[in-house]
C-alpha cells in the first residue's frame, strides 16, 4: 500500500468520525464544512439534499424534533470502521454500519455509503446515503419514521 493510500484511509475514517461526533453535539456549521459544496445526502425519506444549504435542513430538522421534549434527551452514533475503495487518489467510496443509542437505550441502526472526494487537499463527503435497517419499536427513530421506511 502506496503512502498516500494510508494517509488517505486515516483522514477519511476521521471524517466519518467527525460527522458523527459533531452531528451529536450540534455543531451543525462545523458537520456541514466536512461536505463538498455540490454534495448530496439521501435518507431514504423521499427528498432531494443537495448543497450543504440543503444538508443542513436534515440536521435542523432533527434537532427542531429533539427540542420540543417529546424525543430522547440525547442522540448518540457509533459508528464501525469504513471499509474504503480507491477509483484513484482523489476520489474513493466506501461503507460503515452505525448504531444510535439514546437514554432510552439503542433507538436504530443502519450503514452509510459513501462517496469521497479531495478537496483542497482534504477528504470531503462528496454524497452520503444513509439506510436504517432497523429500529426499537416505539423509540424515537420508529416514531419518526412511522411506516414510512
């Protein structure tokens, strides 16, 4: 393995890591700076988010939701290793499982497929798809999904 390909893996696991720890924490302004301009996020809900001005309305939404009392009172992701492939050295995809505990205990679970891109001379989500495979009945994330996925 080339050294730019290891430099490569560690930056791109931190910016998987990164999304999480700062989405949780609602740094919103800094999550949003670890995508591309043009970038694109799928949640499996129907919508089109495109540009970070789009991403930020999954993530404003969220909180608005956890705000008003009726949710948990934390949202907290782990997430698994990336498993990461290379097309070359600026651009790559790659896939990790994560689990969302809450206060009530695991609330969903689910993978992330990822594309990346170097931007400026650091990794950056260039589209991001999110599934949850699953859910605890009648936590936070099947109230808010309901039937719909």
């Amino acid at each position: 393995m080339d050294t730019w390909e290891v430099e490569a893996r560690v930056e791109i696991a931190a910016l998987v890591t990164a999304y999480n720890a700062l989405g949780d924490r609602g740094r919103f302004d800094e999550l949003l700076a670890l995508f591309a301009d043009d970038a694109t996020m799928d949640i499996g809900d129907g919508s089109s988010y495109e540009g970070r001005v789009g991403i930020e309305r999954i993530f404003t939404g969220t909180r608005d939701s956890l705000r008003d009392g009726s949710g948990p009172k934390f949202l907290q992701h782990h997430t698994t290793r990336v498993h990461v492939s290379f097309e070359d050295s600026d651009h790559a995809s790659g896939d990790a499982y994560f689990t969302v505990m809450s206060d009530r205990g695991i609330d969903h679970w689910g993978r992330y497929r990822d594309a990346y891109l170097r931007v400026d001379g650091a990794w950056r989500f260039g589209s991001r798809r999110v599934r949850v495979d699953g859910r605890t009945p009648g936590g936070w994330a099947d109230q808010r999904l309901g039937a719909d996925s």
